[in-house]
C-alpha cells in the first residue's frame, strides 16, 4: 500500500468523523435547547403526559447522539429508537387532537423528515467504519 493511498483513506475517514460530529452535534444542541426552553420556565409549569414522553424521548436521543460521536455501534440503535419514538408522538399529537401548535397546517408525511438526518449519520458511521476496516485488511 503507497503512503498516498493510506493519507487518502485518513482524509475519507476525517471526513466522515467530521460529518457525525456536526450532524450528530447539531440535533444535541437543538434537542437539549427544546428540553432547555421546555422547563426553564418559558412555558406554563404544568406540563402533560405529552410532554414528558416527549422529554423522555429527547433525553435518548442526546445520550444515544454522545455514544454515536464516540464510536459506539450500539448507540445507533438507540437513536434509531428514540427518534421513531419521537415521530410517532408527532403523529399522535397530529390525529390524537392535541393542544399543540406545530400540527397547524402541516401535512402528516411532513413528520418523516425527521429521519432524513439519523440516515446520513448512520450511512456516514458505517462508511466510516468500512473505510478503517479496508485499512486494517490490505
């Protein structure tokens, strides 16, 4: 193997390192915000079933983004989980009548964008983890 094969395939793995970390980053800053403005006061002090499973859901999907950023496979699942999780309770805030705001005019596959950033996340962690694995083979 030449040394500008193995410096190409270095960058291709920062590369996709870089990808899950500002992904990954971005839905923990905006999920810890949402948890943040949530119970700090900024809403009324009396919160429902609705948004505590919500919160619940949240809270996974930090934990399981920081585990994802530190490499760990399993973690992957979880936030699958716990991001279906979390579209399932748009879809019950959608056709359940909830009091909330964000259902207003929106079209029901509008909440399935929510899978669109997990799947570069998990494609960019398995090609990540394909490109150290063709380095370790040759």
């Amino acid at each position: 193997m030449t040394a500008q094969r193995v410096t190409q395939g270095k960058v291709v793995l920062v590369f996709w390192r870089l990808i899950i970390l500002f992904l990954a980053g971005l839905l923990i800053f905006y999920h810890t915000y949402t948890l943040f403005d949530l119970y700090s006061g900024a809403g009324t002090s009396v919160h429902t079933n609705y948004e505590y499973v919500q919160s619940t859901l949240r809270v996974g999907i930090t934990l399981s983004l920081l585990l994802v950023v530190f490499g760990s496979r399993r973690a992957l699942w979880g936030m699958w989980i716990a991001i279906t999780g979390l579209i399932v309770t748009h879809y019950w805030a959608h056709f359940g009548n909830l009091p909330v705001d964000f259902t207003q005019g929106r079209h029901p596959l509008s909440y399935l964008k929510g899978f669109i950033i997990p799947t570069v996340i998990t494609l960019a962690f398995y090609s990540s983890n394909h490109s150290t694995d063709s380095k370790t083979k040759a």
